[in-house]
C-alpha cells in the first residue's frame, strides 16, 4: 500500500538540499529547488528506479541499510529519521478512533485555575474549562487548528502567529506519522493546506519535532493582549489526547490583565 505522507515528506527533504552543498556539479536548467531524484539516488547509491519506488510510497520491503543511505544522502536530523521510518513502516491505523476523555481527566480540568483544554488527534478540543472558555471562546464543535489557520480573525488573536502555526503543522505532522492512513486527518491536512498559502508553506518544510512548551501571546478582544506560558502533557492510557494547560507569572504584567478577565463575566473569543 503506497504512503502519500511518505512522498511529500521525502520530496520536501530532497528540495531544501542545493547540490553544491553535497558536492555535485548543478549541470542544466532546473525545473524545481533543491536535488532530483537521480542526485538522491545517486548519493544514497541506489538506482533511480529504486529510489523513485520508495518516494511513491512504496517503502514497505526496503531494508534499513537503503533506508540509512537514503536518511544520509537527504540529511535527515534524528527527529526526521524517526519520522521517516515510522512513514515507510507506519503502525496499523486506528480505524474506530472515538475520542472519550475519562471523568478523572474532567476533574483534573476543572480544578486548575487557569486555561487548560484537552485537544485530540485531529485537533480538535474534546474538553475544556471555564477560564478556557473565557479565553478561547470554546464550542460545542471547535478544532484548534481550523481556527488558527483558516479563521479569518486568527492573526489578531494570536499576534506572532507563525510560530502558532508551525506548532500547528508540526503536531498534525506528528498524527499522520502515527496514523498515516486517517482519512479524517489527511483530509483536515488537505484543508488547510489548500485554505492558508502561507500555511501550505510552513506544512511543506516544518518537521515533526515537538514543543511541548513556551510562550504563547494571545489578544483577547475583552481586555487585550495576554502573554501566557503553556505546557503540554500527555495524557496515561489516551495515546491520542493531550492536556494543553496555560499559566500566568503571578509577577509579570500579564498577571493584572488576566485578573481582570478572570473576573469577567463569560465572554467568547472567537
């Protein structure tokens, strides 16, 4: 069974490579950036045929010897490696994905005092508390990286909104490593790739690496920008959730403006 993640991932890889900085001569006009197929080939030691079979995703039988010159020849880091060979020999798909989050989980939720939501596979928020309503403006059917990337007002709410959604790609990078054959999650992807140009490109380059915390600056339209800090956990037992929970220097500038949403009455950010 071909792997259209396994495709896109290596062709990404080969275009960001110029061939002077392999050591090949650039002979002849170039219909796109970075190596062709036969400079890969070449460089991993392969015929091109081979190699071509591999990019079509079809890598299944190919042993780990043509796979480690291939990850050489492209220069792929240990994230990427990771990524790649998960790509060319994913785990069985889940097919009955459906989302449950657990009653514990639910307490958990809402005996912190600051944002904290439970995103899925896909995205989308499974659960919430009060002070991430108030913040996000959550709904009964909200996916987080619809809003980010397709919304028409997620540049203002999030201020730096790139790294927001280089975040974005890298984790729905990380579910199509796991889940390459989920037709749900390939179809956001084809969503929001073919909605946001400037997403289309950070999803051509960014890799799945994983931030599982930082800083995230947020303007609220009740009382104005907000800088928190967040992490996230993964949750025991729910492979496909994770818990994405906001914190506030009690002695940073931000403090006073999240009291005074805090003490708000419910208002929806988007």
């Amino acid at each position: 069974m071909s792997s259209p993640a396994l495709g896109e991932f290596l062709r990404t890889r080969r275009a960001r490579i110029q061939p002077a900085a392999v050591g090949l001569n650039d002979y002849g006009r170039r219909r796109m950036v970075g190596l062709r197929r036969e400079e890969v080939a070449q460089l991993a030691g392969m015929s091109v045929d081979y190699y071509t079979r591999l990019e079509r995703g079809r890598g299944e039988d190919f042993p780990d010897s043509v796979l480690d010159s291939v990850a050489r020849a492209l220069r792929l880091d240990a994230t990427e490696r990771d990524h790649f060979y998960t790509l060319v020999r994913p785990a069985d798909p889940d097919y009955n994905y459906c989302p449950t989050v657990r009653p514990g989980t639910r307490l958990l939720l809402d005996s912190i005092t600051t944002p904290a939501f439970v995103l899925g596979r896909h995205m989308e928020v499974l659960a919430w508390n009060s002070m991430g309503d108030k913040v996000f403006g959550f709904t009964g059917d909200c996916n987080l990286a619809r809003f980010t990337v397709l919304h028409p007002d997620a540049g203002v709410f999030y201020p730096d909104w790139e790294p927001v959604a280089a975040e974005t790609a890298a984790y729905l990078r990380r579910q199509v490593t796991r889940c390459p054959r989920d037709r749900r999650l390939t179809s956001l992807i084809d969503d929001l790739t073919a909605g946001n140009p400037v997403f289309h490109r950070i999803w051509s380059i960014q890799s799945a690496t994983r931030n599982p915390h930082g800083r995230r600056l947020i303007h609220h339209p009740a009382v104005g920008r907000i800088e928190f800090g967040y992490e996230t956990l993964d949750l025991p037992e729910d492979q496909d959730q994770v818990l994405v929970v906001y914190t506030v220097d009690p002695n940073s500038p931000a403090s006073e403006t999240f009291d005074a949403l805090r003490t708000r009455e419910l208002v929806g950010a988007h």
